[in-house]
C-alpha cells in the first residue's frame, strides 16, 4: 500500500489517507481480513501525526471499510457485496460530477457529453 500526501491538496491529511485507502479497498488492492498498517507504523512512514493517522481509520471504519481488533489493529471488513458495490457506484458518481461541471464550464452540451462517453465507454 502506497500512500501519497500532498501539501498542494485542499483536502486534509487525515481524508488524502482516507480516500486512497478506500481506493484500494473498493479496487480489491486490499482484501478481506488483511492488516492494515499500525496508526504508529503509518504515521511514522508519512511523516505525520498519530492523530491523523488515527482519524482517517476512524474515519473508514464509520464506513464500515474497515474494522479494529482490539490489541491488534484495524483489518479490512468483511465485505458485504452491496455496500462495496455502492460504494464504487459513489465513487464514479463523485468523478462523473467533477468532470460534468468541467463540461458545463466548456460550453460542452448534454449530447456531446453522452456521445464522448459513449465512445470512451465502448
């Protein structure tokens, strides 16, 4: 698992965490029942708070994406089918948006966007 921060990122710290290892997670980069990084082990390899590293487990597990074994650490969830699926179905919504607001501010209309997606799609 490689975690990237960056400074140049409006996003904090603890949801830059968050969202990529939800990413690996949904993509099946990390599966069923494996070990995540100690929040200490984490927070030392990318030079940040225990705190942080903390919120953003804290953070995936209200998710129901992860799970804390006390005295162990956090492991990845079992998966229940649905909730992994509307979650990747939350994930292409949340890009769809940003590249539909893209479009709206070209000047790019509702037919022209369906057709360039129906071309990439295919």
């Amino acid at each position: 698992m490689n975690i990237i921060i960056s400074n140049a990122s409006s996003d904090p710290i603890y949801l830059q965490i968050t969202n990529q290892i939800k990413k690996y997670i949904i993509t099946g980069d990390l599966v069923e029942s494996e070990p995540l990084p100690s929040i200490r082990k984490l927070a030392k390899e990318l030079q940040i708070s225990v705190i942080t590293t903390k919120r953003a487990y804290e953070e995936l597990e209200k998710e129901g994406l992860v799970e804390s074994v006390r005295g162990k650490g956090f492991f990845v969830a079992l998966r229940n089918k649905e909730l992994l699926r509307e979650k990747k179905m939350q994930l292409i919504e949340d890009h769809l948006s940003k590249i539909i607001d893209e479009s709206k501010m070209l000047g790019i209309s509702l037919e022209e966007f369906i057709e360039i997606i129906t071309l990439l799609y295919e």
